[in-house]
C-alpha cells in the first residue's frame, strides 16, 4: 500500500514508517514539525536504506491537504499528527482543538474526495477516563478529564460518523498505553523540547544529569508501592501493531477499536529500579505531591488486538529502559 504518515516525523510515527518499510509498503510523510526536526528524516533514510519522501505541511490547511492527496495517489492514512501536551491542553484549549479537529475534518475530506478509504486513528488510553475496573477493554464507557483527552475522544466520534456514512471507509482507532523505549539503532527516539512531562524522558535527562532528580509523583496510591501504575508498551512493538492495523484496514470496512498495550502494569519506582539495573545507572528520585489529573492505575486488556490483529507485544521492560538509555545517552 502506499501510505501517508501524517506527523511521521513524531516519536511513534517515525518508528512505524520503519516497521511499514519493512512490511514492503510505500510511505509518505506530512509533517509541519511543530513537535519534531527535520534530522529525523535522514536518521529514518539512513535505517531504511532508502529516501523517504515527505511534504513539509500544516493539516490544518485545508487547500494544502487537498493538494498532497491529488498529487500523491494514497491507498491509506494513518493519521499521528496532534499536540499531545495533556497539561497544556488546558492551558491552550483553543490551540488543541483547532489542531487536532481540524486536521482530523481536512484529512477525512481529502480521503473522500479522492476515494482514499483506509485509516488508522492514533487514540489514547486516556478516553477510559478514570478507570472504574481494569483490565481496560475497548467496550468499556469512555470520558475525559482535559482537552487533550477530548479532542482524542471527538476525533474516535468524528470518524465513527464518518465511517457510518460512507460503506467504502474502512477506520482502525488504536489507543496506545504508554510508549516508551527507541528504536535499537539508537538514531531515533524521544526527544521533547524543554523540561519533559512524560516519566521515560524525564528518567533520560535526570540520568543524564540535565535535571537533580525526578519528583515522583505521589507514593500513596492504592498500588502495590504507592506509586502510580501504568501500562508501558515498546514504541517497536506499539509500530509493529501499526502495521497490523492498517493491513486489517484495508480488509474489512467499518470502525474497529483495538487497545496497544502489554496488559501489564508496572509502577513509577519499578521503572526507576529497572532503568538503574539494566543501564548500571543512579536516577535519584524524591517523593512529591501527587500530579493533579493522574490516576492511581491504567493497564490493558490487550486481548482484542491478540485475537484479531494476531499482534501482541514482545519486548520487557528491560527493553524499553535499555533502548531508551541507549538513544537518549547520543543524543
Ligand atoms: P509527536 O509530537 O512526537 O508526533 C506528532 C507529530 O505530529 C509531530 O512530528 C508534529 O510536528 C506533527 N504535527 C502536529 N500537528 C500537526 C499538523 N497540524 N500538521 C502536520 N504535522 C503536525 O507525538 P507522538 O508521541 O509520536 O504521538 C503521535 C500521536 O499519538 C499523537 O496524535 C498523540 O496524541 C498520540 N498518542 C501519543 C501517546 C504518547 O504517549 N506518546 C499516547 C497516546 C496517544
Ligand atoms: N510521573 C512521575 N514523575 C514525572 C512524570 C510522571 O512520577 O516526572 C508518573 C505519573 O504520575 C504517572 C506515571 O509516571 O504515574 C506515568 O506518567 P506519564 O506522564 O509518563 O504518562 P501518563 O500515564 O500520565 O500519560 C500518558 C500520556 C498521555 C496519554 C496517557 C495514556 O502522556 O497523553 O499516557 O496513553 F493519554
């Protein structure tokens, strides 16, 4: 298939156009890097052994949308491209949903427009909302506690109603878990701009000795140490199941939903505790105030995806803290 990455040049996005190249399909990345730089693509050549070939663009521009799909012939979408800042969502409302809505309008209306009928949605676990039982299953009620989780929440609704109008589509909306990990070349990874929000990048720079110490966020959730419990996914792994979602895609008509996720739950000082064994690192942490919007627990039924997908991760989390190191240590 020849498929368009919007927001390939992102942390996820620029795992999966390696995972589809290596799946034998063509690929096509859109990227305005409001979050990313332009070194990606060379560090994606330089793995895949190939030029890429990428649009510099804004989804928000609608004339612009439409051009790149008249001019490039797409089989199928998958669609990454978003601000992702949970806290400052809050503080730019405006800002996320005109971002996330309307590239998600201007895609969609491209995709009709010139007969493009396979997507897949990049959602996140954070539409459960606060869970009232785990494991998460993708039938559970969902809801949303910031505008970042909303604008996840309106596009999964957007593009159901859009599936239902037009039997042709065909729509995968994935809600990943928590990414983590680099690619084990070590040239891509995640690399946010300024003080990290996320717990992996925030270990990286404080092992690095760019920040004193990590401020865990509360010790006394209902959770075996205290510590908030998540559901960490390899970015390989989470790539790999881009690839099996877009092939089901492009099989089926209809919106399926599928978790991307291990199943299991690790707390914030089993990833300090593992980060330090396997790298032979120190990360020097103290307890802080619980953050506010986060939750005590957060892990997957990943069963769906198994089943349907035949995708399932495959890497530990001494994968994820060991490639992790290894990217952010060169970089
Ligand atoms: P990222 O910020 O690294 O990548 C997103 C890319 O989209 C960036 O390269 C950015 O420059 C680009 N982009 C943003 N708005 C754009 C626009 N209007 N036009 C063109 N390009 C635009 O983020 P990521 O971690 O790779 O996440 C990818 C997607 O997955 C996002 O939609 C995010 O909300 C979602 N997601 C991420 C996580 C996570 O923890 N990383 C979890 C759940 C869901
Ligand atoms: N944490 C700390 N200290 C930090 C950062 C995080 O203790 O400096 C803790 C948090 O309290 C939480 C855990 O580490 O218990 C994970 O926090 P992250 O910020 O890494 O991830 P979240 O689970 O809060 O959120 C992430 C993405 C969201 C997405 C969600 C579910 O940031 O966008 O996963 O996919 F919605």
């Amino acid at each position: 298939m020849k498929i368009l990455l919007t927001g390939g040049a992102g942390y996820i996005g620029s795992h999966t156009a390696i995972e589809l190249k290596k799946a034998g399909h063509e690929i096509v990345i859109g990227d305005n890097f409001s979050n990313s730089k332009p070194d990606v693509l060379e560090k994606i050549n330089q793995i895949v052994g190939q030029k890429i070939e990428f649009h510099e663009i804004d989804f928000t521009n609608q004339n612009d949308t439409l051009k790149l799909f008249e001019e490039c012939h797409f089989d199928a979408v998958i669609h990454f491209a978003g601000l992702k800042a949970v806290g400052e969502s809050c503080t730019m409302p405006i800002e996320y949903y005109k971002n996330n809505i309307d590239s998600t309008l201007n895609i969609v209306e491209a995709m009709k427009k010139y007969d493009v009928n396979n997507l897949v949605f990049s959602s996140s676990a954070t539409v459960y909302g606060i869970p009232k039982k785990l494991p998460l299953k993708e039938g559970m009620p969902t809801s949303c506690t910031n505008p970042y989780g909303w604008t996840k929440l309106m596009n999964e609704q957007i593009l159901t109603d859009v599936t239902r109008a037009n039997p042709k589509f065909s729509v995968v909306l994935l809600r990943y878990f928590n990414p983590i990990g680099a690619h084990e070349s070590g040239l891509i990874g995640e690399d946010p701009n300024g003080i990290p929000n996320n717990l992996m990048p925030y270990i990286t720079k404080v092992a690095k000795g760019v920040l004193p110490e990590l401020n865990v966020f509360g010790n006394d959730y209902p959770t075996k140490d205290g510590t908030g419990v998540r559901d960490y996914i390899h970015v390989v792994d989470l790539a790999k199941g881009h690839v099996d979602a877009i092939e089901y895609a492009e099989k089926h008509r209809g919106v399926e939903i599928f978790n991307l996720g291990t199943g299991v739950g690790y707390s914030v000082l089993d990833i300090v505790n593992t980060f330090s064994r396997v790298n032979n690192i120190k990360v020097p942490y103290r307890i802080a105030e619980r953050r506010d919007g986060d939750v005590a627990e957060c892990y997957a039924d990943a069963g769906k995806a198994r089943e349907v997908l035949n995708w399932s991760a495959t890497k530990t989390l001494d994968d994820m803290c060991k490639d992790s190191w290894n990217f952010a240590k060169n970089n």
